[in-house]
C-alpha cells in the first residue's frame, strides 16, 4: 500500500532523486529477501523534512516457506550506498528489523 501524508508540495531535484532511490532500493530488498510480504510505503511531508518509511510484514507461517525471489542477484551493497546518498543531502536512513518483517526509513531535510 502507499500512503501520502503531510502538505504535499514540489522537492529539490536531490532530495526527489535520493527518495526515489530509498524507495527503488527498499522495494527491491522486499522482493529480493521477502516476496510473498505486503509491503507499505508512506511518504510523509513533514515541517522541516520529508520522511520515506518501506516496511514489509510477512506472516510467520510464510516466514519458512521456500521462496525463490530475487537472492543472489545484485552486490549486497545497496542500503550502505543509500545511506552514504541521504547522507550526503543531509538525511538519515535507519534500517533494520521489526520482529515481523522489515523496515527502511529515509529522513531527509526539506
């Protein structure tokens, strides 16, 4: 699902850039490592910054289940690239488990 929140309102070409790719980046992680997860996505225009939060859910009886998805493609850098690009404009990226799934969140200013 997405979900927008907050005043929407036009972004800098490097922050529009680095979001983009947070998202690009998390979503193919969900299908990579999680493919049979339902995945959320809410993108959320704050006061002083714009948060990008991709977080995935698997349900347990699915959490053993032989899915063949996208692992072994790509070079297992990916998330530490992302951060050093949020970094650079000036965000944070916090990344991690939720117990139940996943969960990439992007902060950058804007």
């Amino acid at each position: 699902t997405l979900a927008i929140e907050g005043h929407v309102r036009p972004l800098g070409t490097d922050v529009s850039l680095t979001l983009y790719r947070g998202a690009q980046e998390a979503l193919t992680n969900v299908a990579r490592y999680a493919p049979r997860a339902s995945t959320r996505v809410v993108l959320r225009y704050g006061e002083h910054d714009t948060t990008l939060c991709v977080e995935d859910r698997v349900e347990p009886a699915a959490e053993h289940a032989h899915e063949e998805g996208l692992s072994g493609i790509g070079g297992g850098r990916g998330l530490a690239g992302l951060r050093e690009r949020v970094e650079r404009i000036g965000g944070r990226v916090e990344a991690g488990s939720t117990g139940m799934g996943w969960r990439v969140e992007l902060v950058v200013p804007a």
